[in-house]
C-alpha cells in the first residue's frame, strides 16, 4: 500500500463479504446515485474540483503540496468517502473526527470549508448531470454540512489540548534491510498516544506532503517513539525516511490516531496478524501487555514474503523469550501465495481471542475472513486499515 499503513476509524467494519443493500435515508440514496453516476469519471471530477478551487481560492493554493500528483484525489475521496457513508453513524464519525484533528497540521481553518464544499458540488454537479436535480444537490448540501462541521467541532476541541503538530528530531536510524528502516525520534514536547494507534510525518525535503506511519514500540519513560518504515516505489516521503533521513533531522509529527488498541479490561487472549512492516504495532501491543502486567495469552503470526523480509523476527523472538504467554510464529510466504489465513485454520481454536491485523490491505482482506470463518466475531476483530477498506467499498 502506498508509503505506510492508514489505521483511521474507531469501528471495526465488515470486508469479507459485500455488505447488504440498504436503502438508507433519502439523503443517502441520492448521494450513493451521484456516485454511481461519477464512477467512471472520477479523474475529471477531480481535476476540476481542484481547478476550480484554486482558481476561485488561490489563498488556499499554500495548503496543499508544491506538487499535485503527490497529493492527487486525497481531499476528494475522504470527502466522497465521509458522503457515501452518511448513514453509518459510528464509523463516519470516527473518520472524520479524526481528518478534522488531522487537517490542522495543513493549517485548516473553519472559513476554508465553504468554499471547498462550494466547488465540491459544482464538479460532481457538472460529472452527475445525468442524476443530478434540486434535490440532489440539496441532500448534498446537508450531507457537506454535517461533515464539515463534525471535522470543524474536532479541530476546535483538539485545539485547546494540543499542538497542530511536533517537531521531532531522528536520533538514530538503522537500516535493516535495503529498503526498511526502524526510526528513533524524539518530539519536542510530551507526545500521547497508545500502543497500535499511527501518528502522519512530514519531512524536511517535502513540505506539505505527510504520511501515516504505526508505532512500533508501547509508550517509553523516555519519551522516545519508533517507527518502522518500507521505502516503497514512488513513495516520497518513505524513499526520504528510508535513503535521506540521518540522525539529527527534524521531522513532524501530526496528531496520534487509530484505535487498534487494547482493551485492558478483558481477559481473552489476543491473536495478533502482522505482515511487512505491519509487525510494527503488533510489536507495540505486545510490549503493552507486558507493561500492564497482565498474563493474557498472545499469539503472533508474522508474515513476510522471504525469510529476509522478516526483518524484526530477532526482536520478537526475545519478546517470547521473556515472556511465556507469548507465542511467536513466522509464516513465509510459498509460490507467491500468502500462507496466513492457512497458519491461522491450523492453530487455533480462536473463539475466545481478541484479533488484531496489520498489513497491506489485501493481506487484511484474506485475515479477516479466515478469522471471521475461525469464529471470531466481527466486532472482536480490529484492523489498521479502515480508511481505505471504507473507500474500497
């Protein structure tokens, strides 16, 4: 997946089987038609949206990257994404709850978001024409609104108890494999988070373009953080963190999100999927349990597609070591095929775990449904991925 892992929506959701279709309210009828309507032009819909808005907005140019193609459909699709999904509640919340908190760091105001909602729906009426009526756009005037003002009232509360962003400084980098590099930062002032939420970086040497990255290590008493990155084709702001970065850099920080977290009220095991550099917030959970004191038993399977990309295999073979409920299980990938949903049927039996999954999406996609055909219910499987699997539909 491009750059990093996207954890982004408290809620769990459902991707191994289409969901049913639901009507839902008029709102979101009309709304789900104009989509349908711009499928197979959602290029020229955002080109025009974004030609509009700077045309019309040039004070808002300054928000967004030098370069276009870095930032391509991202504002439009969580937007077409929040609107699609005006009637799940739970989730659409959670999303937005977490770009308002997010946007401050472009320096996003309140006064900005009539206007990108003006040409919002001046490009899907031009591309939805054939839908597209008084009505239409009335429904999504009222679904813009709702979203722009939860995203508004989140920014204003995140405000008042944290900075837009941190500055950090690298205070080492190592390079474990041609293309994988475990980060070491240190913000400049306290920065809260839990084990397997991300935060999104920003580097030096490409302003304005930021990207989400898990943390790899349970909160320290030193106040360092630990990211592990995979330089990937294209990938800006990975290609820097991987090949540039060197320890006195600064970067920064956004706000911490995510909520593949642990619930430290429970008991049941936990059963923990990690694939690539997915490893990462599995490994911050386990150290989360550790710190908590609490002997739930956890069971790691750990994905790689060689033996030489199981880069952090050393670190989470100690963690075993010196933990007897932990079990740690490497599954190598054979003839191309990924070999975790069949490592998952063989052990088990899994109806009483907590699940846990991180990883490119379509690893996440396949982890899911083995879990869910183990017997382990939707709403006890947690996945870092959300986001994206929303706007996959």
């Amino acid at each position: 997946m491009p750059d990093a892992f996207r954890p982004f929506v408290p809620e769990t959701l459902e991707v191994a089987e289409p969901a049913p279709v639901v009507e839902g309210s008029p709102d979101a009828v009309l709304v789900r038609r104009t989509m349908s309507a711009i499928g197979s032009v959602s290029d020229k819909v955002t080109s025009y949206f974004y030609a509009l808005l700077f045309v019309r907005h040039p004070d808002l140019r300054p928000l967004f990257p030098p370069a276009m193609d870095a930032q391509r459909d991202r504002l439009l699709k969580a937007l077409l994404t929040a609107a699609e999904h005006i009637d799940n509640t739970p989730v659409l919340v959670g999303y937005l709850q977490n770009l308002g908190r997010g946007h401050r760091k472009y320096g996003t105001r309140p006064e900005h978001y009539p206007a990108v909602g003006e040409c919002l729906i001046e490009a899907l009426a031009k591309y939805a024409a054939s839908v597209w009526d008084k009505e239409t756009e009335a429904a999504w005037v009222r679904t813009y609104t709702t979203i722009s003002q939860v995203m508004i009232d989140a920014a204003a509360v995140d405000e008042l108890r944290a900075p837009a962003w941190w500055q950090a400084e690298i205070v080492s980098h190592e390079l474990r494999t041609q293309d994988i590099a475990v980060l070491t930062v240190r913000p400049d002032q306290p920065y809260p988070f839990l084990a397997g939420q991300y935060a999104s970086l920003e580097t030096p040497w490409w302003p304005r373009i930021w990207r989400h990255y898990s943390f790899a290590s349970a909160p320290r008493s030193d106040g360092l953080l630990s990211f592990h990155v995979k330089a990937v084709p294209a990938g800006w702001v990975s290609n820097a963190l991987v090949h540039r970065a060197q320890p006195g850099d600064v970067i920064r920080l956004g706000p911490p999100a995510g909520s593949m977290t642990i619930d430290h009220t429970r008991d049941s095991g936990l059963l923990c999927l990690g694939g690539g550099t997915g490893i990462a917030p599995i490994k911050a959970l386990v150290e989360d349990v550790a710190e908590h004191g609490a002997r739930r038993r956890m069971e790691v399977f750990y994905g790689a597609r060689t033996d030489h990309d199981l880069y952090d295999i050393d670190t989470m073979l100690r963690l075993k070591q010196s933990h007897s409920w932990l079990e740690v299980r490497p599954v190598v990938d054979k003839d191309g095929l990924l070999q975790l949903p069949d490592a998952i049927r063989t052990f088990g039996p899994w109806t009483e775990y907590d699940a846990y999954i991180s990883g490119p999406v379509g690893m996440i996609r396949s982890g899911v449904n083995a879990l869910r055909g183990a017997g382990i219910p939707k709403e006890r499987i947690r996945h870092d991925s959300v986001a994206e699997l929303v706007a996959a539909g």
